[in-house]
C-alpha cells in the first residue's frame, strides 16, 4: 500500500474499520466519467440521521472553489438548512469512509479538533477538502478505485443543538431590475376614503401598491397630497428581514409634460412598510387649473422602485 501523505495530521484522525458506515453509502461506477464529462462536484441524495437530512458531496478532482489540486474532496452537507430557525445551530460528530476493496476495510476520517462539526445557516457544509491525494486514491493496489468503481459512506450523531444568537445575511442585486407601476384615479374629488390604494403589483418576489392620501396625511393632513410607496403584504417577510430600495414617486403633468417627483432610498421592512412624502403637493398646486396634475377630475400618480438588496436573518 502507498504512503498517505496529509497537510493537517494533528486535527484529523485517520483510522481504518472493518464495520461499514451506519448511516449511508455511495457507489460510484465509473468514476473517471465524472472528469470527462466536467463534474467537478457530485451531491449524493439525501438520507437521514439525528433528525436531521444529510447529503455527501464529492469533489472528484478537487474543491476548485478553494483552489484544491492533487486530492479528492469530500463533505458532508446539510440539506434543507434553510428549513432551520434563526439562530440555530447543529453539532454534529461525523465520519467520512472510503472502502478498500482489496482488503475489504474502510479508510475513515474524522476531525478531532471540533472544526469541522458546527452546522448552520451560514456553513451548510463541513469536510476535507483533501480527503486523499489522487495518486493514492487511482493506485489500484490501494483499493480504493478498482475497476473504476469507489464506494464511500457517512455516519451523522448529533452531540448538540441550540441557538448561538441573531445574526443577518445581507444580499445585494447585482444588475437590479428597474420596476415601474402607474395609477390611474378618477372622480378624484369625490374619493371619501382616507388613504386610497392602487392595485397591488409585484417587484423582487414581493408585493407592492401605491398609496395617496387626498387630504395629506401627518403633518400634511389638511394641506397636501401624500403620496407613498408601501409594501402590501408584510406577512411573507421572514421577521427582521428587510429590503433596500431605491424609489422615485411621482403625479403626472397631463398637459405641461412636467412631473412632479421625489425620489428615495429606503430600507422596508414588517415595521417599516411605507416610504413617501406627506407633503407630497399642496391641495392648492394640485388642484390648480392648467397645472396638468388633476384633469378632468382624474389624476395619474406613478411609482419606481429598484431593488438592490434583501437582508435575512440567520
């Protein structure tokens, strides 16, 4: 058998056992097919153990994300962590196993330094990114790829679980798409609501309207048009989530081509849904005639909104 040659001895145990892994095995038949045909990761699907799902990840040439060459990486990965509570978080003792087919044992590898056994929303997998060098491994007198065929396994054991406090993922937009939604209101004299809703629209996976208040509102209450942006249900955000938005408002000049706007940016959230301005336009500019913003009682109001980030929490 070649020597194993390991950079990080002193936190991974490497043993050998002839009781196969509990939990899971993978068998892989013609392994050299992964690299022709350009897979550099191979997800196993998902098996249970400590009540929780698990899935293997095999990196056959290496983990090229962490610039990993010369070896076979190998993780173990929690499937659905997306499923766990803010906050939350998984020990999880673990064990990785190659079979030697020559010998009928298992190579098992297993950190000993506690590194590689924290699991949550942040770190939804833990492994070796040089499980074992590639040389060793396609050394048919090792036994580990015999006629083209490997076989590894996995064994999960929860040793703890709990929360380790709030935290928050931010993700920004990269080429942020601009959206642009109009209402059109009419009778606007007669309106006898307080605020009045346009028709809900979507943008960035949520649901939007506008909102005009035709007798202000806050400090524009009896003087001004209010005019906002607001997000119409707040119940599909996850709790401390939060969204950035950059938002143009404005009341369309029907005559002059001349709007009236404002513009800008805004983190919305569950607490915080609207964005806009009390004193949008007096009642007095507004309704003047000739000024094109309320035309035969009717008026346009218009909202733009591009989304350039959603933070979560974790």
């Amino acid at each position: 058998m070649g020597d194993l040659i390991f950079d990080d001895q002193d936190v991974v145990s490497r043993l050998t056992s002839d009781a196969p892994p509990t939990h899971y095995t993978v068998k892989i038949q013609l392994f050299s097919l992964l690299t022709a045909n350009n897979i550099e990761r191979y997800d196993s699907g998902d098996f249970e153990a400590g009540g929780y799902k698990w899935k293997l990840a095999i990196c056959p040439n290496g983990n090229k994300s962490k610039n990993i060459k010369d070896h076979l990486s190998v993780y173990l990965v929690m499937s659905e962590a997306n499923l766990l509570k803010p906050g939350w978080e998984v020990h999880a003792v673990f064990r990785l196993f190659l079979l030697d087919q020559n010998k009928d044992n298992y190579l098992i590898l297993q950190d000993t330094s506690g590194k590689r056994n924290r699991f949550h929303g942040m770190k939804m997998e833990c492994g070796f990114d040089q499980f074992i060098p590639l040389k060793t491994f396609t050394n048919i007198g090792n036994g580990y790829l015999v006629n083209d065929t490997c076989i590894f396994g996995a064994e999960v054991f929860i040793s703890k679980e709990g929360t380790t406090g709030k935290g928050e993922s931010l993700s920004m937009v990269k080429d942020a798409i601009t959206y642009k939604q109009q209402c059109k209101i009419e009778n606007f004299s007669k309106l006898n609501v307080e605020c009045y809703d346009s028709k809900e629209f979507n943008a960035g996976d949520h649901k939007w309207k506008i909102q005009v208040y035709p007798k202000g509102k806050g400090s524009g209450a009896g003087t001004h048009i209010s005019l906002y942006l607001a997000l119409a249900d707040t119940s599909t955000l996850p709790p401390n989530s939060k969204i950035y938005v950059e938002l143009k408002l404005r009341i369309v000049d029907q005559i002059n081509a001349k709007d009236y706007s404002g513009k800008a940016t805004y983190w919305f959230s569950a607490s915080r849904k609207e964005c806009g301005g009390s004193r949008f336009t007096t009642l007095t500019h507004f309704n003047q005639p000739g000024m094109g913003l309320l035309v035969k009682d009717t008026c346009l109001v218009e909202a733009e909104l591009t989304i350039h980030g959603v933070a979560s929490p974790v």
